[in-house]
C-alpha cells in the first residue's frame, strides 16, 4: 500500500513537471485557463520570452512616425517658400524688361594718349638759365648797336629814414627815382658797367666806383652821391637784371638785347630788395 501511494505522488509530480515545461516552451494558455491556474507551493512563475512583442516597442514605433510625420510637414513648408520666391523674382524680371530704356547718353572712355618717346619728347629751358661772368679783359667790343632798358632807384631809403645820413636827406626824390627807365644803346659785348658809366655821364648824375681785383671786377661805391652805409652798415647799391641778382660785379655781366637792368640801394644787405643770396659779391 505504501509503496502504491509513493507511486502516484511520484506520478503526479512528473506530470507537473511535464505540464510546467510545456508552459515554458511559449505554448500560450487561454486568458481564462491563465487566470484560472493557481501557483502551487515549490512552483516557479514562468519567465518572460524575449521574443515577446512588447508595449515600449509599439511606443517607440509611434514616437518615431510622429517625428516622420513633423519632418515630412517642415520639408513641405520649405517648398511652399521656395516656391514664393521663385515667383517674386520672376515678376522682378519680367518688370525689368518692361521699363522702357532711358536716353541718358553714355560716356565714351576715350583711349590713353600714347606717350611720347624720348627722342620726340621737347627740351625744356634750363630753370635758372642765367649767364655766365665773363672776364672784361677777355671781352671784345663791336660796333653792333643793340638796345636794352636801365633805371636807377632808392626807395627803400625812404622806409629807412632814421637811418640815413642827415647831410643826405636832401639828396633823396620824393618817389626815390634817380634814374627813371629809359631804353638805351649799348654795342655787342658791353657790360652793365659800360652802359652805367655811358649813361649817367650823359646824364650829368654823380658815380664812384673801385676795382676789386680778387673779382677782377668794378665795384659800385655810390651813385647820385648815395653811397654805401649812408643808410646804416649793411646799406649799399647792388643791380639786378630780367629779375635776377648775379653774383658777380656788372663789368662782367654781358648785356644781351632788350635786358631790364635795374639799380636799387639796399639798407638791409639786399634782404629788403630780394637780393641777399648776392649781397657782397663784386
């Protein structure tokens, strides 16, 4: 009797194994029959297949169509305004073409003048193209008649009134004109010295002058009975021609038709009349 019932109870739990096993290989019960099962005492629950479906996967699925969805609508928007502009600048366009053209003249861009080479290209004249000194000794003298013009002044005395000598204020013009401009005669290869000497001789007007040797020159010493440092210590006469000061005495200048030679007493060294680059050279 004992060893039947041993029998059955063994019976019983092989065929509770055998049905826990079938239930773990994926073989789904009824939801009645599931619910319906009641766990035994020493029985495990069933483990969860892997393969399963499960509810975080459908989720994910919807999430993602969501997403699709959205981009799929954003793509379509961005057509939409591509598609606005297109239009907009195709209006512009035909607007363009339409306005009738204008009659504003346009300017013609004239080609650059070719330069010219250096064999064709002008000489300029010398900026200080003034002559040489001659040496008077040197110097020839023709009987070719030219004309040239002359004048003497010492109108700056007349600035410098304080400084001249007070037996000399009555030698002084009013306008400070000794000589007023006259054209005279001078023959080809005189000086401005040989002119000066001619003219104011005919003239009846006073001259001293010296020779400078260390020039090989004639120095000016007064004119009209003005001399130099009459009108303070760096007074005296000093010429001037077609504008300019040499640098060298008037015996050797070389006269040259229709020169401007022009005396002026200086009482500052030549800094009052524009000549101090030539003061004190004979």
């Amino acid at each position: 009797m004992k060893i039947k019932t041993k029998f059955f109870c063994l019976f019983f739990l092989l065929l509770s194994l055998f049905l826990f096993a079938a239930c773990g290989d994926g073989e789904a019960l009824p939801a009645e029959g599931a619910a319906a099962m009641e766990v035994q005492p020493g029985q495990s629950l069933p483990e969860e297949d892997p393969e399963a479906p499960s509810l975080s996967g459908e989720e994910d699925k919807e999430d993602s169509s969501s997403e699709d969805g959205l981009t799929e609508e954003a793509a379509g928007e961005e057509d939409l305004e591509e598609g606005l502009n297109a239009e907009a600048e195709a209006e512009i366009s035909s607007e363009a073409q339409e306005l009738p053209p204008t009659d504003t003249p346009t300017e013609t861009v004239e080609p650059p003048a070719e330069a010219v080479s250096p064999e064709k290209a002008p000489e300029a004249p010398a900026a200080d193209a003034h002559p040489e000194p001659v040496e008077p000794d040197s110097v020839s003298i023709s009987d070719v008649a030219h004309s040239c013009y002359m004048s003497i002044s010492c109108a700056t005395v007349l600035e410098n009134m304080e400084l001249l000598d007070p037996e000399k204020v009555e030698l002084i013009p009013s306008d400070g004109i000794l000589f007023a401009r006259k054209e005279v005669t001078f023959y080809e290869g005189e000086s401005v010295f040989n002119v000066l000497q001619r003219e104011l001789k005919q003239a009846g007007i006073q001259m001293e002058h010296s020779s400078t040797p260390i020039f090989n020159s004639a120095y000016i010493e007064g004119l009209a009975n003005l001399y130099e440092m009459d009108c303070g210590p760096l007074s005296g006469w000093m010429y001037q021609v077609n504008g300019w000061y040499p640098n060298y005495g008037s015996s050797r200048y070389q006269l040259q038709p229709g020169d401007e030679i022009q005396w002026r007493y200086s009482c500052d060294q030549g800094r009052d009349i524009g000549g101090e680059y030539a003061a004190g050279k004979q």
